[in-house]
C-alpha cells in the first residue's frame, strides 16, 4: 500500500512542472521559464534554468550570457514557485 501511495505521489508531482523549453525573443536573445511544485524557492526553479540555458549555448558553441532573471517563491495554496531567465549566446 505504501508503495502505491508513493508512486501515486511521484507522478502527481511529475505532473506539476511546467516549462516553455528556450524561446527565441529577439534576434539574439531567448528565454526560459518554468513552474514546478516540487520546489518552494524560485531561486532552486532559476538554478535549474541556468544550467538548461547554459547547455543551449555550448551546443551552439557559444558562452551564455544573462540578460535578466526574475523568481517567485511557492505559496502554499496559491501558487507554484516559478523563475524566467533572459539570455543571450556569445
């Protein structure tokens, strides 16, 4: 039973993350943003779409470069935690 309840929670979990993958803004920007509620901080949200960002740009053969960044902390009830990242690959 216990472990029915615990594979019931992972893939309610899993279920709860929502991404936009990179997003072209501009001619040589893009974006990331993410929702996840698995995470409280928008910091730990904002940490897994720098390393995201920064694998975009090494498959260019480029350098990431932020541009600016924001992030918002879960709110029990009410709302996910949830960061955007603006960058550019140098």
């Amino acid at each position: 039973m216990k472990t029915l309840t615990l594979a019931a929670l992972v893939m309610l979990l899993a279920g709860c993350v929502s991404t936009t993958g990179v997003v072209k803004i501009s001619e040589d920007t893009y974006m990331l943003a993410k929702q996840d509620a698995s995470v409280w901080s928008g910091a730990g949200v904002k940490v897994e779409l720098y390393k995201e960002a920064n694998e975009y740009c090494a498959k260019l053969g480029k350098k990431f470069s932020q541009v600016s960044n924001t992030s918002v902390d879960a709110a029990s009830g009410r709302s996910m935690a949830g960061a955007e990242i603006q960058f550019k690959c140098q």
